[in-house]
C-alpha cells in the first residue's frame, strides 16, 4: 500500500496507463487492421503512449480540476 500523499501520482499513472491502453488499440487496430503481429505493434503504442501520457496527466490534472472547479456551483 502507498502513503496518502501519493494518491495523485497514482491516480495519474493509473488513469493514463488504462486510457492509453485503449487509445493506443483502437488506433493500431484502426491503423493496421487484424494483421499479423497486431499485439506487438499495440504493446509498442502503448508503452510509448504511456510514457508521454503520465507525465501530462500530471501537470494538466490540477488545471482540470481548477477549470471544473470554476465551471460547477458549490451546493
């Protein structure tokens, strides 16, 4: 288990691997189709997707929440 105050990192490094998992497969299926060799080409968009993916989730994650923030009324 991790201390409380890594809750954003692992947040961030979470929500990018899934949503770069699943980007990155519909783009190489949509790319290359049901080719030979379809799992190797998505392992590699997917490993680089997640690389360039947390390292921005991590800096425009608190500007999101600032935007949301200022878009919704306080109840």
């Amino acid at each position: 288990m991790f201390p409380k105050r890594f809750a954003p990192a692992l947040f961030g490094f979470i929500l990018s691997g899934l949503m770069s998992f699943l980007v990155s497969g519909i783009a190489t299926w949509r790319a290359a189709g049901l080719a030979p060799g379809l799992l190797e080409l998505w392992t590699a968009a997917w490993v680089t997707a997640w690389l360039v993916a947390f390292p921005v989730v991590l800096v425009v994650a608190p500007l999101t929440r600032r935007a949301v923030n200022a878009l919704v009324t306080q109840e």
